[in-house]
C-alpha cells in the first residue's frame, strides 16, 4: 500500500475538552480563576516551610553521622572471601531471592519485570478516581495490589538484612550468629522428579529437541507452570467480567501478567521453603 | 514434629514470611486508610 | 540593632549591584513576593501562589523535595570526596583512610555522604509510594511516573557504583555478588539462559562490558568511579529536571 505524504504544515490541531490535552489543559487552567483567599503566597509560606524541612533532615543526618560514622573494612582482597558475602541493603531482598530462584531471575528478570511493571501502572490504571487525593476505598484492587508487592519487597529487605547470617543460612535473633548452621539438612527436589515416581510414569522420552529431552513428567510441569498463568487469566475474565470490561483487552492481559508474575514469587518461595521443591520447570537452559 | 521447628527452620520461616507481609500490607493500607479518612475530615 | 539592620538594608536594596542581581525589592510586600519567585532560578520551580491546602504536611510528607536535598548534598560532599581520592587499586583504600585520619572534616563529609546516599535510596522508595497512594501518576502525568521510574533506576545505580569505591572487603564482595548476577542475565551472560548458545563467555558478554575484565579490578573501579562521579550524575540531573518541568507543565494533583 502507497503510504500517505503528511504534510505537516497542513495538520490541524484537535482540541478534545474531555480529554487531558494540553492545549485542552491551558485553556481550562486559564478559564478557571482561582480567587486570592484560596490561594497563599509561596514566598514566604511553602518556601520557609521547604526549609525547615530541609534543616530538620540535615540535623538528623548529622546526628546519624555521629551516632554511625562511615564504616571502613580491611583493604578489599580477592583471597579471603567474607562470611556472608552481603550486596547493599536495598539490593537484600534480591539476594535474598538467590536462596529461592536461579540467579537470571533473582538478579536480572525479576527486577526487569518490577521496573517495566511501575512503568507501566499509570498505562494499565484507568480508574479516573483517587486521582490527587489519598483514598483506599475508591481503588481497593490498586491500593492492595501495590501494598503486597511493597510488603514482599521489604520483607525480603528484612530478612536478607538481620535474618542471615553465616553461609547465608537463617538466624534468629536468639542463635548465636557464631556458629555455623548444620549443612545438608534439606534435599531439594526437582517437581517433575516427584511427579515421575508418585504418579510411576515412565522414563522414555516422549520428544527430543537437541539437547532437551521432553519426559511425561517434564511434559505435566509445563503444563501446570502455564496452566498456573492460564487459570489466573481465565477466574478474573470468568467471574468478574466487569474488571475485564473496565480494563480492555490489553490492559487485562498486562495486569494479570505482571499481577501473576509477582503472585508467583511468594508462592514458588513456599514451594522451595515447604515442599522441597527445588523446580517447578526444568530445561537444558533454564529452570524456574 | 519436632524438627519442623528445629534447623533450618521451615515453618517458622514461613510463618515469619506470611505474618511479615500481611502486617506490612495491613500498615500500608491502613495508612493510606487513615489519610483518606483524615483529608475528609479537614474538609 | 533591629533599626539599624533595617536601615543597612534599605540601602544595600538600593545600590546599582543589589538590583543588577536581584531585579526587586526585598521580598516584604506581596508584590515583590511574587517577583522573587518570578526571577530567581531556584525558587521559579514554584509556582507564584499554590492553594491553601499545600501547606499540609501530611499530603506529600516533604518526600521528594527532601529526595532532591539529599541529591545536592550528594553533590556537595561527593565534589569535597573527590578532591582527596584517587581511584587507583593501590592509593584508594589509603586515600579514604587518610579522610578519616588525617583530613579535617573527612570523616564527617564521607559520613553525610553515605548517609545521604542511604537516606536517598529510601526516600526515593517512599516518595513513589505516596505519589502511588495519592494516584498522582494518572493522568495526564503517566510520563513523570515514568521518569521518576527511571530516577529510581539511577538512584540504585549510582548508589551501587560508590559501594565500590572505597576498595575495602565490603566494596569489593558487595559488587562482586552484583556483577555475579549480571552474569546470569539471558542472552547476554555467560551463565544465564541462551547466553552460551550465543556465543557468551567471560571476555564478551555483558559482566566483561560492566567490570571492563573478567574480575573486579582496576578497570572496574575506574569504570565505577566515572560513572559515578560523572556519568551518573549528569543523567541523574537531566531527568531530575525533566521531573520538575514536568510536575509544572502537568500541574500538581492533589491540593498543591
């Protein structure tokens, strides 16, 4: 097809007054008169107010410089490597993810996946309410969705800060943080391992791709792996039509990916923590 | 029964992990809760 | 005293350099008020009047403005650290033993520095989850969310790259754990999904491009130090005014 030469000289302007424009937003903006008693001065009010705050942090920074200087450990070397080896406080709750998931999901795609997902937010967000003002009940989905996800982020931060301890293993505040932990308690096994001898299916390749040979077993992991995805999909669009009907189809597909996604981290670390279940999905080139 | 509370301590690190987030999710909804509550009341 | 500082200043306000520098009266009339907020820079990031209702602590908390306090303190004892360290394996540990030794305010400067750094990274976190709780990224603000996104990458970024700098055991093994990560990434770390299908291995893929080698060492602490005291910072501010440009041209949400 001969694509159409836009001009842009030519191109008219749309003004939408329903919509966010901002030529819709000026016009709007400078209609709306707001009188003087509504209204203070910045200079002196909120600018002094500014200042005050910003004297008050400096003090308490100085009081925390005071309270705890700068640490400075042994010149760094490359031959004695420090018990536990800990990344900075805010990167804990990652590392802390290493016990649980392999390290291109703790370190690489679950923080890609925790960025790209705030980016999207204000895209997948389309409830015009609590727009500027604090409100849980007029965006109970949103308030709680956000709140669970900030609760297992610094969750992991606590534990990875004051939980472990020697070899990374768990210490509570009463063990002595001393003494090593007794290795080798736990054996970890792989879900397609358990469902091969529980429910005795054979051993023989169903396919083979290269390097990857397909067992039953294996074939069932997958299965409830995207199943897992499928079913989290399907209840919302199933039972409560009206959330999908607000969201459209995109938007759907993107919150309940990304609201999935973040389900799955708890629930794969209570399937390594409780059940010994080392991974869900096994392959020649990732497991999960 | 005993070793579930022994080293290296499954279920009370459950528990902690399942209490931890649903106080924390409590706190911050809680918080936005009591803002929300506490704007309207000012207006 | 009180008369005589009044007087002082009725004429300092007069003089040729007061009003080459501030272009209006001192600011004691509502008038010139709001000509300090026109005509200073710093100050011209507000508005002239906001609403009553601004003045309430509890909508905002003071968060991100305190966020950018914290930046310009970075700024300030990292130009003070940076007169005194060399980032060269041999002298960098020396260097910031001698801040704390021999240098007067060394200890306190490296110390407000760790800690802006620290207090940073928090309220940078904590500022997102007001903007969050207050829905002030719905639109038509979506894309300063989105900024501010990425001022939360930089932020992390920056923060871990000045981990390294002072060349200790905890420097050296908290970047270590991270590059050890970044070696797992798919496709394009040795270790990670696909990477060695693609051809990934330690003089390639993308821990080489971080570290600038294979091991966390003089390369990696000159290519830490650049992006931290340089690269960094520049892009950090850029978005930073991106962010305030865009809080002015959006318009505030709540009662600002």
């Amino acid at each position: 097809m001969p694509q159409k030469s836009v001009n842009p000289g030519s191109m008219e302007i749309k003004i939408d007054k329903k919509s966010d424009d901002l030529l819709a937003r000026i016009k709007k903006t400078a209609l709306k008169k707001i009188g003087p008693e509504d209204t203070v001065l910045v200079w002196p009010n909120l600018v002094y107010l500014e200042l005050i705050a910003m004297m008050f942090a400096l003090a308490i920074l100085l009081f925390l410089c005071l309270y705890s200087p700068a640490p400075l450990e042994e010149l760094a070397s490359a031959d004695t490597t420090p018990n536990p080896t800990k990344a900075p406080w805010y990167f804990l709750g990652l590392q802390e993810l290493l016990v649980f998931f392999d390290p291109w999901l703790a370190g690489v795609v679950l923080p890609s996946l925790i960025m790209v997902g705030l980016i999207l937010i204000p895209y997948i967000d389309p409830n015009p309410k609590g727009k500027g003002y604090y409100t849980f009940s007029e965006r109970k989905f949103s308030v709680i969705g956000f709140s669970f996800g900030l609760a297992l982020w610094y969750i992991l931060i606590v534990v990875g800060v004051w939980f472990r301890g020697l070899d990374w293993s768990w210490y509570w505040p009463w063990d002595d943080p001393h003494m090593h932990q007794p290795a080798g308690a736990v054996k970890l096994v792989d879900l397609q391992v358990i469902l091969q001898s529980t429910l005795g299916l054979s051993e023989t390749p169903v396919a083979t791709l290269g390097r990857y040979v397909v067992s039953m077993a294996n074939l069932i992991t997958w299965g409830i792996f995207v199943g897992y995805y499928a079913i989290g999909f399907a209840i919302p669009f199933l039972i409560f039509r009206n959330f999908y009907n607000k969201l459209g189809f995109v938007r759907y597909n993107l919150t309940m990916f990304f609201f999935l996604s973040m389900l799955g981290v708890p629930m794969k670390i209570f399937l390594r923590l409780l059940a010994d279940i080392k991974y869900v999905l096994v392959t020649p080139w990732f497991n999960i | 029964m005993d070793d579930l509370w022994a080293y290296p301590y499954r279920l009370g690190i459950g528990i902690f992990m399942v209490v931890g987030t649903f106080l924390l999710t409590v706190l911050f909804i809680g918080f936005t809760a009591w803002l929300e509550r506490d704007f309207k009341k000012d207006k | 005293m009180w008369e005589l500082f009044q007087r002082i200043r009725s004429v300092v306000n007069k003089t040729q350099a007061f009003k080459s520098i501030f272009r209006h009266g001192f600011p004691n009339n509502d008038g010139n008020r709001a000509l300090v907020m026109f005509s200073n820079i710093i100050l011209h990031l507000h508005p002239v009047r906001v609403r009553r209702g601004a003045l309430k602590i509890k909508f905002t908390w003071c968060l991100g403005g305190l966020t950018f306090f914290f930046f310009i303190l970075l700024a300030i004892t990292g130009v003070f650290l940076m007169f005194y360290y060399v980032p060269d394996t041999n002298r960098a540990y020396g260097n910031i033993k001698d801040l704390g030794t021999v240098i007067f305010f060394g200890d306190l400067f490296r110390s407000l520095h760790r800690w802006s750094a620290h207090s940073m990274v928090l309220f940078v976190w904590l500022h997102m989850t007001r903007v969050f709780f207050t829905g002030s990224y719905k639109p038509p603000r979506e894309f300063n969310w989105v900024v501010g996104v990425i001022l939360l990458s930089t932020t992390l970024v920056l923060s871990w790259t000045g981990y390294l700098l002072p060349w200790d055991q905890l420097a050296l093994w908290a970047v270590t754990v991270g590059s050890k990560m970044a070696e797992a990434s798919p496709l394009i770390g040795k270790a990670g999904p696909f990477g060695a299908e693609l051809g990934m291995n330690a003089n390639n893929d993308i821990t080489f491009a971080l570290l600038g080698g294979t091991v966390v060492g003089q390369s990696a602490l000159l290519r830490f130090y650049v992006l931290h005291c340089l690269a960094l910072p520049l892009v950090t501010a850029l978005f930073i005014a991106i962010h305030f440009w865009r809080i002015r041209k959006d318009g505030f949400s709540g009662p600002l």
